[in-house]
C-alpha cells in the first residue's frame, strides 16, 4: 500500500448546512490523516484554476458561480490509498446514485450540491493540494495509531 495525499474540498453546500464536522469525521474515522487544513472563500482566479479541465463544457460556469458563493474548507488527506479511499468515501457525483454511507449519498441533494470535491487521481491530487496549500502548510507527523493503519 503506497502512502498519499490527497486534497478535499467541503464545498459551499457542507459549509453553510452545517456539515463539515460530519465529513471531517467520515474521513478520520477511515483511518485517513489531515495533514493540511483551512477554511477559504474561493475567488474567481483560483475556480477557473481548480476547474481548468471544465472550461469548454457547458456547466463551467456554474461550477465557478458555486464554488465562489460561499466558503469552502480545504483539506490534504493523508494515508495508504488515500486518494482511492477518499473517492469511495465520498460516492458518485450524483448523490442520487451514490451509495447509503457516502457522504454524497448520505449528505448530497444534486449533482452539483454534492458536498465534496475529492481529487480523482495523483496528478489531480499533486496540482490541486499545490492551489489551495503552500508547502509550509502541510504538516506531516505521526500518530500513535498509525503502525495499526499504515
């Protein structure tokens, strides 16, 4: 099992509804690690950054207009797998189609009210956590019950 990080956005929804204790707590309690974490207001430079892939399709706006209305928290997991554990916790984009005990499934109402952005794949993970955090703000240490998890 290769160790990870891996960067996850609570997006304005989780925020304003009161849900960022119960994410944080779904992702700790995976035996995942934070190793970075803040709470932001996304400006409009740093939205088209995080959602360059989606400039020429059609919602690209409204992915912008969401992710800058409200605060989001950012956070850089850390673990074995973590980057494929962190998108089974989360669930499908469509919280319609994601599974009982996602957070999508448990917490998402649509496709774009879906609570949390995870970070598909390493080279996501590396350019994303790279946004939203500075190297100064990514601490690594080592808990207690990391030799049971890692």
């Amino acid at each position: 099992m290769s160790t990870q990080s891996t960067l996850v956005l609570i997006k304005p929804d989780g925020v304003n509804r009161g849900l960022i204790g119960n994410v944080i707590s779904r992702l700790e309690n995976s035996g995942l690690k934070i190793s970075g974490i803040k709470i932001l207001k996304i400006n409009q430079e740093l939205a088209e950054k995080h959602y360059a892939e989606h400039i020429d399709k059609p919602f690209f706006s409204s992915l912008l207009n969401f992710i800058t209305s409200s605060p989001v928290v950012a956070i850089v997991l850390s673990g074995p797998e973590a980057i494929s554990k962190t998108r089974s916790l989360m669930g499908t984009t469509n919280p319609l189609e994601s599974a009982p005990g996602t957070v999508r499934g448990d917490l998402g109402l649509t496709v774009e009210k879906n609570i949390i952005h995870g970070s598909a794949n390493q080279v996501d993970a590396d350019r994303e956590i790279n946004l939203y955090f500075n190297e100064d703000e990514i601490i690594s240490y080592k808990r207690s019950v990391d030799d049971w998890i890692i």
